[in-house]
C-alpha cells in the first residue's frame, strides 16, 4: 500500500517551466486523472511519477520513501510502478503472449509461474485466442489491452497511463474507459491517469486536477470541477459554461447587466470586477418577467438553433454581454425578442478574479 505525493515538484527546460511547483497527494487505491490542453504538463508530471526524469526542485515521496528529489532519483524499474505510454510501444517482434511475459522473465520468475499468470490476465483482458498473434496483427483496441495486460502482469502498486484512449475510435474508447475503472476496481493499485479529454476523466477518476501552464488550477471531484470551478480558465476548460463580468456589490452579489446577482463561490471584494460563470443549462429562459423570482436579468434573443434534442440560443443582456442558453428544444423564441433569464443563485459562481 503506498500514497504518492508530490511536494513542490518542478521541472524546468532551459528558463520554461514545464511543471511549476506542482504539490498533490494521493492516498493508495485512487484514480487521480491530470486533465488539462496540450503542452500544459502532463506527461511530463507522469515522467517525473515514473522516476524517467529528474525533479529540477522539490520531491516525490511514495509510500514512506523518498523516490525522487535533485539529489536522488530511484530507478523507474525499482519503483513498482507500471506506465503505458501514448503509442503503447509494444514489442513488434514479440508475440501477445511474449509481450506480456516479458515483465516476469526479466525477475527472474519460474516458467509455469510465469505461464498460469500470463494465462489469468490474458482471460481477463479477452485476449487468449489472440495470445500467438503479433502487434502488427491486432487493432488499436487489441494492442491497447495487450498494453493493460503488460503493465498489470507485474502487480504494479502504482499504474501510469498517458494517454491511453487517444488511438482508439469514438466508440471503443468509451468502452474502454469503463474497462480500465474496472480493472482498477478489481486491483485496487493507485492509477494517475493523463487525458485532455474532459469527459474521459469524468467517466474514470475518483479527483481530476486541471492543470495550466504547468500548475495544477484546482482538484476535486468530477462534481466538484464541474459544479464548482474556481478559476476561469477552470470553468472554461471544463465547457459550456458562460463567464461574465461584473461589479461585486458585496460578498455574495455582483452586478451582471444592471441587475444585481446573488452568487456562490469566491468571495468576492466590493466594488471589484469579478468574473462569474454560469452554465448554459443551467439559465431558464423566460418569455415574460416573472413577479417574484431573484436573479432574473432581462436580454434579447441575437440567435438561437434547433440541435434535435435541444435548442441552443445566443442573448444579449444589457450592457453588451453575450451568454449562451440551451433549453429544450420545444422552447422556440425568434431573434429580436425580449426575454427574462433566471440564474439560480447556487448556479451563479463567482470565480477568483
Ligand atoms: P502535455 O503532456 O500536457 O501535453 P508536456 O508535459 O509534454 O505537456 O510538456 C509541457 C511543456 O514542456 C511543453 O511546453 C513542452 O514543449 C515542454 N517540454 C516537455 N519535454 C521537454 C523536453 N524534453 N525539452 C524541452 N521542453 C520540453
Ligand atoms: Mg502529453
């Protein structure tokens, strides 16, 4: 059972940081995904994890060992950890099961070991009746579980994956990502988890920290990323969402297109421009103003679209803002009218500004 814990962890190429002063802690038995654009950090946080690369500052403690830090680095292959790369990168001169031995010949283990044990994780990845089959030979979702497979066989205390869903098509990739929680229930090993992909890390994490720019912004849940983003680029990120702009009143109202909105969040400082986001729908749109409701701004309807299942519409508040709403699709107001939306207060964040 070991925790892994970042402390400060930078990494530095030249002046550009490509992690800056990173700190996290994750307890043994959870699936942390890092989620973030490209070029925000995140391999590079995996290869620091590995052991591949060494910290410029700070260090990385797993379990009650220190395994990484300026001074020391600790071998990948001493680390009990299993990472599986973007490309997978298996051995293409190597059978299924040749590629999924190889981790328990090289310690040393004995041949009908090694043979029941490559046989049990080939049955639970559906892999037996493709075991004599080569690389070159499977399917981007083949190659992928003969991936999992490899780094498994080894009984990792900690598994690293970059990537892993990103050469798969559409549908396969959904189901995989179900098959790779499932795994980790079933192992019950530490996964760090690297996606850009928002509702990957939706569908497998126990926290998601969004990364920026080599900083972590935040981490929480998949409910708390999404229902309570603290920082714009947060709330951006995670999408449809709305940010606007307006003048804090007090610590819990700021003023959005004349009308002042009760929001959650920050806490904001009086007479400040704060940023609020709200999401798209979240807004109920009204066609006339309603007597008793807070939080109702009025707007005019710029354009909306049928989408099928829903109908997404532009609106202007007074004051210029624009914000998006989706409504069911049988609501259908033309451009040019005048309408009332109400934001629900415990919907309106205020962002850290
Ligand atoms: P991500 O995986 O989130 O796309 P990376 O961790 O690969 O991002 O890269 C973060 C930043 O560090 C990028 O700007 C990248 O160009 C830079 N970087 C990564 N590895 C190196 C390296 N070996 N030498 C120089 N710059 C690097
Ligand atoms: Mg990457």
């Amino acid at each position: 059972m070991a925790s892994v814990e970042l402390r400060n962890l930078v990494k530095r190429y030249g002046d550009v940081p490509a992690v800056d002063n990173v700190s996290l802690r994750i307890e043994h038995g959870l699936l942390v995904c890092l989620l973030g654009p490209s070029g925000c950090g995140k391999t590079t946080t995996l290869r620091l994890i590995a052991g591949f690369i060494e910290p410029t500052e700070g260090e990385i403690q797993v379990g009650d060992r220190v395994v990484s830090s300026p001074a020391r680095t600790l071998p990948p292959e001493q680390r009990k950890m299993s990472m599986i790369f973007q490309s997978y990168a298996l051995w293409p001169h190597m059978t299924v099961r040749e590629n999924v031995a190889y981790g328990l010949q090289l310690r040393k283990m004995d041949r009908a070991t090694i043979a029941r044990k490559v046989d049990a994780i080939l049955a639970t990845m559906r892999l037996e009746k493709l075991a004599e089959r080569y690389p070159g030979e499977l399917s981007g979702g083949q190659q992928q579980r003969v991936a999992l497979a490899r780094a498994l066989i080894v009984e990792p205390e900690t598994l690293l994956l970059d990537e892993p869903l990103s050469n798969l098509d559409a549908n396969l990739r959904e189901e995989m990502r179900f098959e790779v929680r499932r795994l980790h229930d079933e192992y019950r090993y530490t996964t760090v988890y690297v996606t850009h992909d928002q509702s990957e890390a939706m569908t497998t994490a126990d926290l998601i920290c969004v990364m920026n720019a080599g900083k972590i912004e935040q981490t929480g849940t998949p409910e708390d990323i999404y229902y309570r983003p603290r920082s714009e680029f947060v709330a951006r990120f995670i999408g449809s969402s709305n940010v606007v702009r307006g003048k804090a009143l007090d610590a819990d109202h700021v003023e959005i297109g004349g009308v002042p909105l009760r929001c959650t969040g920050e806490t904001p400082t009086p007479g400040k421009e704060v940023p609020i986001s709200v999401r798209q729908h979240d807004i109920r749109l009204l066609t006339a103003p309603p007597d008793l409701l807070e939080n109702v701004v009025p707007a005019t309807v710029i354009r909306q679209v049928f989408l099928g299942g829903s109908r997404d519409y532009m609106v202007e508040l007074p004051g210029g803002a624009q914000l998006r709403v989706v409504t069911q699709a049988e609501q259908s107001v033309p451009p040019g009218s005048a309408v009332w939306l109400h934001l629900p207060p415990e919907r309106c964040r205020a962002l850290a500004g």
